[in-house]
C-alpha cells in the first residue's frame, strides 16, 4: 500500500491540495469545505514521506483557538512527532522568535507585549504631555492611524516627514514618536511591533533571516485573506529560500479591511508567488443545500473575486425564514420565543446563535433572553482580563517580570493605597523622560531627586516589595501559582477589596479563578512555565478563544465575531438598509463588497436552519428609523426563503424597495409611505402572559419542566420570579415573558 492510500478518505480535490508539496500553492477554501482536515492531512503526508523533520514546519492561524485546534488535530494525525511541529499565530511565532534574538535590536527577552488598553492609557498621557486634547483627536484615532503606519513599516520620522501641511497628522505624527520611544524605554511592545520588529530582526541580521529559512522548510498560513501587508511580508521574506509555501483562505470570507487586512494578498498571489497552483475546494460539508445555494446567489453579485461555487450533498433542508417584527423590541421576542420553542422540542440553548451588525444590537436581545430565563453569552463582551481587579493582579505581574513596564507600574504603585499620589508618579514620568530610563529606575533612586525626596520612603518601601518578590520568583523555589499566593499576602490585596470595592465576594472570587488558570497553565505547559509564556499567552488571547462549545447556552456576537464558527440554528438580525449593509456603502462602493462578504459569512454559519430578521421600524443610538429591507435579503431567491410576521412589504416590485442605487436611509427620506397603523405608537402589544403568581404556586415550563414559585416581586407591570425548578434549578423569570401555566 502506497502513502497517498493513507488518504483516500479525502475527496479529489483535497487529495491534490494534500500531495501538492513543492513550491507556492494556493488552496481556495470555501467555507464548511474542510480546510483545517486539509493542513492537517498535509502536514502528515509530508511527514510520512519523508520531506522534512517535524520541526521544520511553520503552520501560521489567527486566533489561540484556531492553533490549538490545529494543533490537537496534528497530535492525532502523528502522534509521535506533532509536538515539534510550530504551530501557532502569528503574534506567537513573533514572540517565540523577539525573545530568543530580540537583543539584536535592543529589546530584553522579557519584553512586556501591550494590549489594546495599555495602548489607550500610554497615548492619553502622552497627549496628556503635548498638551492635546482628546475631544478634538479621540485616543481611538490615534491608536488606528498609528496601526495604519505600522502596516505601511512607516517610522514616527516618516510618517512626520509625509505629514507636512496636514496639522491632524502632524499632531498623530508626534504622539506616534513619544509613543514609540515610551514603549522603548518599558521594554514593550504593542501588537504591531511584535511583526514590525521581527521583520527589522531579519532585515537587520542576515544570520537570523538564514537561520529561519533554513529552519522551515514548509510554510502553511490559514486565512490568508485576512492578512496585511506586514504580515505578507513576514511570510514571503521566511519562504524566500524553499519557495514551499501554501497558503489557505477564501477571498469571500475577507471582512477584515478595518484592521488592515488586504484582500489584494489572496485575489494576486499567483502574480506574487511566480509558478503558483491553485486548489479550489468547493464541497460543503457543513450547511444544507438551500443554505448553500441563498450564500452563492448572494457573494456572486460582488466585483472582485476569484470565483467559486460551493455545493453539498447534504439535503436541501428548510426553507430561509424572512420574518419582519414591528420594532427591535418584537424582533428580540420573536428570537427568544423561537429558541423555547426549539429547545422544548429537543433542541439544546447551544444550538442557537444570535448574529448581528453591530454590537448596539444585542441590548434588546439580551434583556429578551434575560426575561425569557435563555441561558445566554455575549462573545466579545467584558472579557476575563479586562476586569479590573484581574487587570491589578496581572500588572503585578508583569512588573515582576519586567519592573520597566511603566504602564502597569503606574497600575499599581498606589493599589493597594501606600500614599503615592499620581503627583509623584507624574513627577518620576518626567524625571525618566529627561533621562532617557524607566520610571523603575527612577523610583528605586528616589532619594537623588529633589523633586521626589518628599515620598522616597514610600516609594523605597514599594520597590523593596517588588525586589523581594521578584528575587523569589528568581529563585526558581515558587510555583507560579505560590508565587501568586506571595503577592496576594504580602499586598494584602483582598482586604482591599473587601474595605475598598463594591462586590468585593465576586472579586475575589475572580482572582481566585485566575490561580485556577495560572495552575492548569502550569500542568498544561509543564517545564516550559514561565512568567513570561503564561503573561504572553494571556496577552494573546481574545474573547473567541474563551468560547467553550460544550456549555448549554445561546451565543450573542457580531458577524465579525462569528467567522470560523458553525451553529445548527442562525439567526441573522437586523437585514436592513442602514443596518447591514451600513450607511457607508452609498458613499463608498469597495464597502458593499465587503459588507456583502460578511453577509456571506453570516448565511454559511448555519448547518440546518437560517432565519433572518428584521423590523418595520428600529430605535438605534436613540433615533427611530423606518429602514427598507436589505439588499441581501433581496438577493436570495423567492423560492429559497419563506417571509412570516408583518410582510406588508415584503412582496413590492423590485425596484420600490430594494434596488441599492435608489434606496434612501431614515424615516425622512424612506421612499416607501410608512404606514402610521403599524408605527409603533398603534402598534399591537407583545402577547403576554395572564397568569398572576404568588409564591408556593406550582407551575409548568414548556422548556425547564416543573417547578415552585419561591419569590415573586413587582415590577412596573410585570413580576420578577424566582422559580426552582425540580430538574433544572433556580431561575429567574419575568412574569410576562415566560410561557409558563400553573398546575
């Protein structure tokens, strides 16, 4: 028996993506077309036949989860040698390489890697000290067009250079070269730099650039249209010598444009990468045939693609269900009754995904699901390591790990209190600035600056705390969970928060689940615990990478937030012009494609069932709009999709309602007459429940079964109820959301 017998399992066309070995190969991969089963398979076929060492290979993703996935799949495929394999993202293959050479271009192997929000607090106070005001250049500006620089490999000196004549960027220009210069002197880097500086790494030492290409043999990169110019380089500059690199992705998934990504990667790689193949996977393995067939009929009216046609045989399924509320209040009812009618009927909460444009969205959705007692996550929400008393401990952390890090310094000099007031720290900032050092080095002179004389005892006191720990941490006799323990006793951190901090039991039960994470980091990554891997993991990580499959619960999150995910049931709420697509796409035409890529992604999450929502009228960031249905839907044929609810307009002529040139946004310049019967001042009420409870009544949920009243509160005109249920226990109900009756 050959090795290619070995996979036969595969279909034709992923057969050749698999074999395909030598030189530059593209593999256009559909969505749902088995493109993880096709790297993983390649990788163990070029292993098997004895083209390269396992550690040869460089297999790049976007997301911790997306690695790790890809990751435990190699371990199954080839066991013995997966482990060697480097199979990780790009900020963590950057990582891997700054830390072991990053010296060459003045950074220390426990350089600190800032996230979104140490970038904020870094440019406030920077523009803070050039005296600018963030009500004329918001932070979120700054930090875009800084990202925007970065991309092009533009230093703080170019971007001013080409900035002559416009005083906006001038402005950015001069943040940018303080910014740059203050994460210099921390030791830090933010997520740009780690690519910027790895590129300079190899630009500027020819021996590390010789060193990396001779070391990967193979190169594969997973969505690779979602990969900017950066990014593009980093791989063609590594794949230079073996000219082995294949790359995966699907132009009509590109939907990243805001952050840099440049479709042009995918739609020009065989001019890029001279000799290319390419390998379209067009067969779906996950959605039905309807579903399939509403995505294609909708992607094909975009201008630049390569082109492709997903098919499947799986069945053809339901229809799409168009369902039309009177407002987002109806919209969110209609969603939430639908799940407990799916889930009485035998469906799991997990099956459901709740999709949407914008995250403004989801707040009707939420307080739907909160009253109808849907248990519900809202990915891309208040994150495990934004809150607050995480964020202390971390910083403590990381200052022990590199003391330089003058952001997190500034986090926690005076948390718990010690009487350091941000006086004094502003003081030390500039005494550093002047000086070219870190605000650590500052502080533990104190003593020699008259400026700070007055509160160099405390400030000795805070530095003889962080010496101490860290010469324990040093000492290689702690754990990283004991060392943890030491900073909690010796900064007394949860009394603080219980004098300090409203619902400091919650708190502390927070830092307490971050020993828990710090303890399975330690099991998981054995020998290789260090510092400074668990804090650049946890640097790295992003809100889907907590997504857990396996919980029981309904998931709220943006189209953007989704790709990558499949669910049995999707809802796509609010296809509406002005909604998705948004009001930009009149004024600039490459957004409608875009935007019709994201619509794709959305309609090809769904396995089994799609419905599409979408309203006569919608309150959104406090105005009322009465939008025409969106193009997309439009787009879908007849016979592919089923309208319910308020249809009225749902059967116009074409050209009244969805031709995209004539369509106006607004309730002013809607071109439709709105009809003041179905505004929502005469609308009719959201059917309710008449029941009345009091407590020790038995009742009856079609979804958690039965259970006993054990709290009934008022409020407004409706109750709140805490029911235990025999088999499902407690929760908490609205009285006229919850499809219950009394026994």
């Amino acid at each position: 028996m050959s090795i290619k017998d070995n996979f036969s399992h595969m279909n034709n066309m992923q057969q050749k993506a698999v074999f395909c070995t030598e030189g530059p190969l593209l593999i256009l991969a559909g969505a749902g077309s088995g493109k993880t089963t096709v790297l993983v398979n390649r990788i163990a076929y070029i292993l098997q036949s004895g083209l390269c060492k396992p550690w040869q290979i460089l297999a790049i993703t976007f997301t911790n989860k997306a690695a790790g996935e890809l990751k435990e799949r190699i371990l199954q495929s080839v066991p013995e040698v997966g482990d060697e394999i480097w199979a990780a993202t790009f900020h963590s293959t950057c990582a891997r390489i700054l830390r072991r050479y990053g010296d060459r271009i003045g950074y220390s192997s426990h350089f600190t890697v800032y996230d979104t929000a140490d970038q904020k607090s870094l440019i406030k106070r920077v523009m803070a000290q050039l005296n600018i005001d963030e009500k004329h250049l918001p932070v979120k500006s700054v930090i875009a067009e800084i990202s925007k620089a970065k991309d092009k490999m533009q230093s703080p000196e170019t971007m001013l250079k080409k900035s002559e004549g416009d005083f906006r960027k001038e402005k950015i220009a001069k943040i940018y070269q303080i910014y740059q210069a203050e994460l210099k002197n921390s030791d830090a880097m933010d997520f740009d730099d780690m690519l910027c500086n790895t590129i300079l790494l190899f630009e500027q030492n020819d021996d590390v650039l010789s060193y990396y290409q001779n070391l990967f043999k193979y190169i594969m990169v997973d969505e690779y249209q979602d990969t900017n110019k950066v990014q593009y380089k980093f791989v063609s500059m590594l794949a230079e010598k073996s000219g082995n690199i294949c790359v995966v992705g699907d132009d009509d998934q590109s939907i990243y444009k805001f952050r840099g990504a440049t479709i042009e990667n995918i739609l020009s790689f065989e001019q890029q990468f001279k000799n290319a193949q390419v390998v379209r996977l067009e067969q779906n393995y996950r959605s039905t045939k309807t579903i399939l067939a509403a995505a294609n009929k909708v992607i094909e009216n975009n201008t630049t693609r390569k082109g492709k046609t997903l098919w499947t045989e799986n069945d053809s399924g339901k229809k799409i269900i168009v369902h039309t509320s009177l407002s987002e209040r109806d919209e969110a009812s209609y969603i939430a009754d639908q799940i407990l009618s799916g889930v009485a009927e035998g469906r799991r909460f997990s099956d459901y995904a709740v999709l949407y444009r914008m995250n403004a969205q989801s707040n009707a959705i939420e307080n739907a699901f909160s009253r109808s007692g849907i248990p519900h996550r809202i990915i891309g929400g208040h994150r495990f390591y934004d809150r607050e008393e995480i964020k202390d401990m971390t910083a403590y952390l990381r200052v022990l790990d590199n003391p330089h890090d003058n952001i997190r310094l500034n986090r926690i000099v005076n948390v718990p209190k010690r009487g350091i007031g941000k006086t004094t720290m502003d003081r030390a900032g500039e005494i550093a600035v002047l000086n070219n050092i870190s605000v650590y080095d500052v502080i533990r002179n104190a003593e020699n600056y008259t400026e700070l004389s007055r509160s160099s005892s405390k400030l000795k006191d805070f530095v003889t705390l962080i010496d101490g720990l860290r010469e324990a941490q040093e000492s290689g006799d702690y754990t990283l969970a004991e060392l943890y323990e030491l900073i909690l006793e010796h900064t007394d951190y949860k009394n603080y928060l219980k004098s300090e901090k409203e619902n400091s039991d919650v708190r502390i039960e927070n830092i307490e689940e971050l020993k828990s994470n710090i303890i399975k980091f330690e099991e998981e990554y054995g020998d290789e615990a260090s510092l400074s891997a668990f804090l650049e993991e946890i640097s790295l990580q992003t809100d889907i990478d907590n997504y857990d499959e396996n919980a029981d619960t309904t998931v709220m999150m943006t189209l953007h937030s989704a790709k990558g995910l499949e669910f049995p049931v999707v809802f796509i709420a609010g296809m509406e012009e002005g909604v998705f697509p948004g009001i930009s796409v009149y004024s600039n035409p490459d957004e409608l494609n875009e935007e019709r890529r994201l619509a794709y992604v959305g309609i090809t999450r769904a396995k089994e069932e799609l419905i599409i929502t979408k309203t006569k009228s919608r309150m959104l960031f406090g105005s009322t709009t009465h939008n025409a249905t969106s193009r997309f839907v439009q787009e879908i044929p007849d016979d592919l999709r089923k309208s319910t609810g308020e249809t009225v307009f749902d059967n116009l002529p074409k050209g009244s309602l969805f031709n995209s040139e004539k369509v106006e946004i607004g309730s002013s310049s809607s071109q439709y007459t709105f009809n003041p019967k179905l505004s929502p001042s005469f609308r009719k009420p959201i059917e309710k429940n008449n029941n009345t409870y009091a407590v020790g009544d038995r009742v009856l949920h079609k979804v958690f079964g039965k259970g006993m009243v054990i709290k009934a509160e008022k409020m407004g005109n409706d109750t709140m109820l805490e029911i235990a249920f025999d088999t499902k226990g407690t929760k908490t109900l609205m009285a006229n959301f919850c499809k219950m009756e009394k026994i």
